[in-house]
C-alpha cells in the first residue's frame, strides 16, 4: 500500500510541477525514457495538440532493460505516442507500432 501510494503522489507532483512548463514551452517533440510520472506530461502535450496550441509529437524511448515486454508506460504510450522506439529486435515484433533502433548505449 505505501508503494502504491507513493507512486501516486510522485505522480501529481510531477504533474503539478509540468503543468506551467509544458503550457510555456508548448515543445513540438517530446522526448521521453521513462518511470509512469512521464505519462501525465505527455498527456498535457497531447492536450496542447489536440486543441491546437502545440505541434506536440511524443517520442518515446523503451527502457534496454525491457527485453520481452514493454513497461506500464511503454504499454500506455504505445496507444497515443507518435513514435515508441525499442532497443531489442523481439520488441519491435512483438508490437507493430513500435520501432526497433538497436541499444543506445553500450
């Protein structure tokens, strides 16, 4: 219960502290690697888009730990990002939106 709970305030932490950043920056890309505290901000973006204040494209970059299966926010992305970006061959298989780009680091 306090994992969970934690999580949830991490995550309306981040929101709050994005909410002036995002609507300042108005960014055309987003770029994103990361925990579930990334989602709320792509949302934003895609908000910004939808009502026209933003070029907002949302790229996301899988963790080169997730071999198999995509995280929460991979598996949430993968519905709304304009590009989800995998470092392992088997991912991009697996999902057809997602697009193979090899390991970013060695």
């Amino acid at each position: 219960k306090q994992w969970y709970q934690r999580r949830v305030r991490a995550t309306l932490r981040s929101q709050l502290a994005a909410v002036p950043a995002v609507f300042r920056a108005r960014p055309d890309v987003l770029l994103v690697n990361g925990p579930g505290t990334c989602i709320p901000v792509c949302a934003l973006v895609l908000l910004l888009r939808i009502v026209g204040l933003a070029r907002g494209r949302i790229v996301y970059v899988e963790s080169v730990c997730r071999v198999t299966t995509l995280s929460l926010s991979g598996l949430i992305l993968l519905v709304f990002a304009d590009h989800l970006l995998v470092q392992w061959p088997q991912l991009a298989k697996r999902y057809s939106r997602a697009t193979f780009i090899g390991r970013l680091v060695s």
